[in-house]
C-alpha cells in the first residue's frame, strides 16, 4: 500500500486561480478488487480546460467538486493487477488525476488504455498522440475541412493543441500560420513545428493592430481557424475571414477568470457566410481511433516533433498549472513524477 | 415608350438612413431588342438587406452603386415581348429594382420567372412564396435541421421570413416560439401566424430580462434560432440555447446603421458546442425549387397566412422603406404600383 500524494481542489477561484485554490493530501492507496489495477503515474497533464472546470458555472462539463482530487490525464504504468487484461509493466493512460498513483476498474469503458512506447514516447500520449493531438484534428478534418492551398491560422501555436494542428495542416498542404506570446515561441513555430508564419500576439495591443499583421501573414486571407484563445485575437481572425470561412472553437482561455470577452464584430459572421462551431473533443470518441494513427505516424516518422515543458514532482503542479494559464509553458505543460 | 419613374441611391447613409439618401427620377422605357421584355411592376419589394447595401462597406453583396437605380425584386407582367418565351400578359418575377418599369434579357439566367397566379396571390412571390419564404427554409431546414418536438426560435417574427419560418416549424411538428415587436404583432403571431408563443422584446429592457421571459416560452431550451436582428436579441437567445444548439444567422438589422453591436458571450458557443452559420439565399438556388414547392403548399392550402403591408404608388417607398427599417411595417412590406 503504497504512499499516495494527491492534489484536491480547495476552494474555487474569484477571478485569477491562485495556489490556494489546491490544497495537497497523503492517503494510502486502498487494496484491489478483483477487475482493478494500480497504476503508478509517470506523467500528469496540465490542460487550460481544467481551469474551466475550478468555476462552478455551467459548461460541458460538470464543475470539478471540491475537495476531491483534481480530474486530468495522466500516463503510467500498471504495478499491481487483478485483472487478465492488464500486467505488471504494462505502460497506459487514463483519467488518474492528480495523484501519484490511481486504482482503475478496467471494465469502465475508456477508463484504460495501453499504449506502445517502442516508437511514441510514453509523454506523447498525453499530448500529440492523445487528447490534444485528437482535439486539433477534430478542428481541423471535421469542422474546419480545409482544402489544400488554403489558409489556416491556430492561436496558441506552440502549445499540445496547436503543435499537433500546425503538423497536420502541413501533412494537408495547407498553409499554416501561428498566433503565439513572444518572439522565441514563434521562432520555434516557423522553424521547428513548420508553420509558414508565426505572429506575436504580444506585439500588438489591439485587434486592428493584429489584424494588419494577419493580413501580411494571410495575403489570400483566412479560410480555417481554430481558436483556443478568444478575445482579441478573435476578433482580428474575424476581420480577415474569407467567404465561407469555418471557425473551430476550442477555447477561450482569455475569458477563464470571468473577465468579459465579448465578440466585437458578429456581423462578420453574417456578411462572411461563416460558420463558427464549439467542440469537445471528449463527445466525439468515434473518431480516436483515426486520429491516433494519424499523429502517431507524424510522431513516429519525425515530422511532428512536440515540446514538452516539465515539472518536477508532484508538489509542482499547482506552479507548473498557473503558468500554463499565464503562457508561461513551452509546449505541453506534464508534471513528471517518477 | 411608357414614361417610368425610379428611385436612385443620391448619397449613403450616414448613420440612419433617411428619405434624403433617395432621389426620385423619370426617364422613358427603351424600345425593346431582340430577346428582351418588357416587364410593367404591379409591386416592389422592401426588404432589410437593403439598407446594408447602402452602405460603402465590406459585405456579401456589392454596395447598391450610387446614382443607379436601387435594387431589389419586383413582380409584375409582361406588356411588350421580343422573345417566344414570353408572352404579354405573363405574370413574372424579377429583380426590376425601385422603378415602375424594367427592361429584362430574358435569356441571362434567374432574371425572371414566370409565375402561376391561379392560387397564390402575385405578390406573395415576392414574400412567403419567394426569396423571404425560401431564406427561411433555407435556415430551418439546411442549418438548423431540427428534430420534430424540438424547439426553435425566430426574431421579426411576423415580418416575410419569420411568418413563413412559423408556418415551416409547426409543420414539422417544432415548437415555434417568436419574437417581435408590440402586442398586436404577438397576438398576431400566435393567433393567426401558429406561434406556440410569442415574446415582445418592446417589454424587455436588456438580454438578461428577455432571457427570463425566453425560459419560461421554452422551458425545454431552444435548438434552434433563426437570427434577423441581433444584438439583445442574440444575447438573450444565446444564454437559452441547449448543447448542440444551431443558430442560422441570415440578418443583423440591429446593426444596419453602423452601431457596435457585440455579442456579449461568444463563450457560449464552446460551452453549449453551438453552430453558427451565416448565409444568404441567393448563393444557394440549387434548394429554391423544393423550398417552393413546400411554401406554395403551406400557402395555398391556408396553413401560412402571410400578412402584407402595402404602400401605395411608387413615391411612397422611401417612406415605406424607412418604416421597414423602424418595424413599423406588419408583415411582408410592399409598394403597389399598379
């Protein structure tokens, strides 16, 4: 019965999250079932969705309860097994949470999954070859279906999400153009992840400023966009959307401390003939599968090659969570722990 | 060679439009050469997307050119024929513009249609049997696409395309739930129109209070919205929609002199995963055909009653016009001519 460190959300934030908002617990781990496993986390993931759920609003999701364990991925492997299905040794990710180990019903569909670090680091399934990776090819394949030769521009470039949708717009033959925080973000977005253009979001102090800038970097315009960000940056990308234009709404992490965030211009949205539609990448399983293999072999074969940003131990996530929120991270934002 | 008199764009709007932005002119109809018509205009259409196209900016359609005759469609008959298609005494529709008389090629394609005036009335082609009727359809069938027992939403409610949205929703078995201005237009939505309910947005000072008054009109939540006018309007709506909520936005009258008009919580979007889409019928001929079909049935059958306000003599369109504008108009708006 292992010693088990876990992180509970406290209480809820008014306005900005601050550390005081976790509160950090020991417990035992408890003796298995038969159908349970004991997986012992190597990595955690650090997601903006998560600072959504801290709110007690309504969302897609139900707010995070307190004085529970923070909900969120993790990467491990299996060091305790009642179950055929699972051995000892084995590497999976699931939904552990923040916590140094998890005790897993394997019967609970998508509880578990095993995954093959023989070509794909272990990290990566949190990232380019999970949800994030998942969630930028749902933007992209299924809402925004860009033909090649179009433009498309994803803000929050170098993060998990916007890494992976860079790489797969590339393999796509669009043209991809980034919307990062500072010159050394969108150095490594043009000449690393491979987009044609990186525009520093810090550079500008309004929407007509980013908007000019969208223009030189977008001079057929936009046909494809996929928001993680909202606030000013949407309201630039509107100004520069091509007739039937589609946007993917991902996130609007300028509007997660309850600030107003509203659209400027909606009737953009009319005079454009666009489509701008919010997602969830969780709702729509039936497409995984298609989407792993895909990032997989992006992965495997080099032409994706994400950046991670680490944290230390289990005492840093709360930290390592606050900067991720600030732009701080570099790339996907993991807390190690083994 | 009929004397013909016509309205001309003088100058734009700056801010509201006024009667001064028009100038009344009278010229002689040219003799006719070989394949065009001459069509005599029985009545002029007034409708919202007007006053967009007065203006000098950015939009689907090209500005309305000034010194030129304004645009718009018209029905009337044929007086003077130099094509075998045509004979004198057809009833036809077309886009004849402000002017008691037009000179159509017939053979440039959509120009004109013949119409059978046997059992809809020649002026509801250009209303709830025409491009009102069939952007109506066009929205709740094409993008909103809602299930029987599901509820839909529509601002202007009484006016051409929400009359012909009410009639469309209820049969197809929705909940219709309308939005207009005034009680009389309410009783008139319900009553005669077949709204299960109708909101007037005069007794709502804000979103929040017509958000109220939307909750209790759709206790189950609303799956489908039909935006003519935004603003307030948008916002309430958008706080009610249910997840997967799809919003078909086809006007932004609200907007149409220049006034900011945010939408206040683009947020909802991704929370509820809506679908907004603008559009505009006339890119999409290839669904008139069937949408006529179903709206001449609804209106030769009396299950769609669309109410007109009718302006007399050509003079009288700016006034009319400015009206529409104002919602001072009872349904469909137009000018007789003849």
């Amino acid at each position: 019965m292992p010693q088990n460190r876990q992180w509970l959300l406290d209480n809820r934030p008014t306005g900005e999250a601050t550390a005081s908002n976790f509160k950090l617990a020991t417990t035992y781990t408890p003796a298995l079932a038969d159908g349970q496993v004991l997986v012992r986390h190597h990595y955690m993931s650090l997601d903006p969705y998560m600072r959504g759920r801290m709110n007690d609003a309504k969302s897609y999701a139900q707010p995070q309860p307190l004085g529970q364990v923070m909900q969120g991925g993790t990467a491990g492997e299996i060091v305790e097994s009642r179950s055929p299905r699972y051995a000892v040794g084995d590497k999976v990710v699931g939904m552990g949470g923040w916590q140094e180990y998890s005790v897993v019903n394997v019967e609970q569909p998508g509880a578990l999954r095993k995954v093959d670090t023989t070509h794909v680091p272990l990290s990566h399934y949190l990232g380019a070859v999970g949800m994030p990776g998942v969630t930028a090819w749902y933007g992209l394949v299924k809402i925004i279906d860009a033909q090649p030769g179009q433009t498309v521009v994803v803000s929050a470039a170098t993060g998990a999400v916007g890494s992976a949708f860079g790489a797969l717009a590339k393999a796509r033959g669009l043209r991809a153009v980034g919307i990062a925080g500072g010159p050394d973000k969108c150095k490594y977005a043009t000449e690393t992840l491979g987009f044609d253009a990186c525009i520093d979001y810090r550079e500008h102090k309004d929407a007509a400023s980013l908007s000019k800038a969208l223009k030189a970097a977008c001079p057929d315009g936009i046909d494809g966009h996929f928001e993680n960000v909202g606030g000013m940056v949407l309201d630039a990308v509107l100004s520069r959307m091509n007739a039937f234009g589609r946007i993917a709404l991902c996130g609007m992490i300028a509007g997660y401390d309850g600030q107003p965030l509203p659209m400027a211009y909606p009737q953009l949205i009319l005079t454009q003939r666009l489509k701008i539609q919010g997602f969830i990448v969780s709702e729509h399983m039936e497409v995984w599968p298609e989407a792993l293999k895909e990032l997989g072999m992006l992965v495997g074969t080099g032409k994706l090659r994400p950046r991670e940003s680490v944290s230390q131990g289990i005492e840093s996530a709360p930290e390592a969570f606050l900067g991720l929120l600030k732009g701080k991270n570099f790339g996907k934002q993991l807390v190690k722990l083994v």
